[in-house]
C-alpha cells in the first residue's frame, strides 16, 4: 500500500472514533439529564404528597380535639346531670387506694430526682472546694457509682478538662484521679 492510502484509512478511522465517542457521550449525558428531570419530578410529587399529608394530618388533630371538646363537656340543666361517659386513661382511677399510690409513687420519684440533685450539688461543692476557688473552671458530674460520683473540672474558655475527681459521698472523700 502507499503510503498516502494508509494516511486516509488511518484518518478515516480516527474520525469514525471521534464520532462515535462522540454520540456515546452525547447519549450518556442525555439520559442523564432525563433522569435528573424524572428525579425532580419525583421529588416535587413526594413533597407535595408530604405537605398534604402534613395538612390532612393537621386538619384531624384540629377535628379530633374539637370533638373531644364537645364529648367531654359536662352540662347541668334543672337539677339533671348528664355524666360524661368518656374516659380518659387517667380518669380510669378506681378507688381512693389506687389513686393514693399513685400519688406516691409520683412523690417518691419527685424525692429520688431531688435527692440526686442535692448529692450532686454536694459532690461539686466539694470539688470545688479542693480544687480551691476559681472563676475560670466548672465542674460536671461525668458519672455515678454506687456512692462514688466522677466529676470533671473543666477550662470555663476551652471547655477541656483539667482534672478527675472520685468523690465517695458518703464519706465526703474526695480523690483526684
């Protein structure tokens, strides 16, 4: 072959690459693009389908709650008493000794919950105490073992902490770790 038969048939066979290569990339990108279009549009129903959802679910609430109103009200007319014959899990109280233990249940979980905040006030004070006064730190309990409280003394301006401390709250020992 001469050469000038080999320069065509390369070139030839370069120019069918390019067109080929690009029609791929043309193709690619155009399903792409169609398929960002559907995702939009998927996207923009789901919202939609949310909002109407969130409206319907706000206009059952209001629908519910207004005829809750109406059901629990108690009217009197002349001397006749109409009762109200809904009940609410918290009107399902039966006699005065269950409503008196639950009364105290309530109380020793209002107790338990101050008791805890005062020994924890208590272990940061002395802390606070051994670590001397300072305006620049503060002090959390990290944890709670058994009568053992770890509380850390933390920078008040890096928040890092400074230092351990093991505080036995019975005995008022305060360790640092």
């Amino acid at each position: 072959m001469k050469k000038r038969t080999k320069i065509i048939i390369v070139s030839l066979i370069t120019i069918a690459l390019i067109v080929g290569m690009s029609i791929y990339i043309y193709s690619t990108t155009k399903d792409d693009s169609s398929q960002l279009e559907q995702n939009d549009i998927v996207e923009n129903s789901v919202s939609e389908d949310v909002n109407n959802s969130e409206n319907d679910t706000k206009n059952q609430i209001e629908e519910n709650i207004t005829e809750e109103n109406v059901i629990e009200e108690n009217t009197v007319n002349e001397n006749t008493v109409i009762e109200n014959n809904s009940t609410s899990p918290e009107q399902q109280i039966v006699g005065k000794e269950e409503e008196e233990t639950e009364k105290e249940i309530k109380d020793n979980q209002a107790n338990a919950s101050e008791k805890l905040k005062i020994t924890e006030k208590k272990a940061i004070e002395l802390v606070k105490k051994s670590w001397g006064e300072d305006d620049s730190i503060y002090c959390v309990v990290a944890n709670k073992d058994d009568n053992n409280y770890y509380i850390s003394v933390n920078d008040s301006s890096t928040t890092s902490v400074l230092a351990w401390y093991t505080v036995d709250i019975n005995t008022g020992n305060v360790s640092e770790n």
